[in-house]
C-alpha cells in the first residue's frame, strides 16, 4: 500500500458538483498533487507546463472503508499509464476561474 498524502488540499467547486439518482460529478482543485513522495524517499513533482506520465487503475472490489484515504484497496483489474501534455490544457484565465467558481 502507498503511504496516504498528508501534503495536499481540496477546494470543492460550487459550479460543477452536483448528485442526482444514478450519476455523481465532483469538481475540485486539489492544491499540494503535483508534488508527492513515492514512499520510497524520491520526491516526483508534475511540470504543469510540460509532458507528466500518468496512470489509471481500476478494481471491482471496492476500499474496505471508502470514506477513508488510509483504508485498504485489493490489487487493480485494470491499470495503465500515458504521456500527458499539461501545457495543451493551460488557460491563462485559471485564477479568476477558480475565484468565480469557489
């Protein structure tokens, strides 16, 4: 199990969240994600204007308690990595966005 992060934020955005009876959509900015320590004592920091490597992964079985960021996960179905472009996706209005929206 990786190490839980205690080094980062959430600030939850009122546009862009909302719940319904079948769907959930959840719009943050999470200040303190683009630099972490692997558990390994290397510290990898995201360049957010430039190609990040990143990953996804899956599994059916849900967290043994999922409101938890300390709880148990089984091993992933499904994984997989990607090169990611962060300076294709910058907006040079993001402060006033993030101003707006909170």
């Amino acid at each position: 199990m990786p190490p839980a992060w205690t080094g980062a934020s959430l600030s939850v955005f009122k546009t862009g969240t909302k719940v319904n009876n079948t769907h959930w959509q959840f719009t943050a900015k999470c200040t303190g994600c683009t630099s972490f320590n692997s558990g390994s004592g290397s510290n990898t920091v995201l360049s957010p204007t430039g190609v990040n490597h990143l990953a996804f992964a899956y599994a059916s079985a849900r967290p043994a308690n999922p409101s938890s960021n300390t709880s148990s996960i089984s091993p992933h179905d499904v994984y997989n990595y990607w090169y990611h472009d962060f300076a294709a996706a910058g907006n040079t209005n993001f402060a006033s966005l993030v101003a707006k929206n909170q």
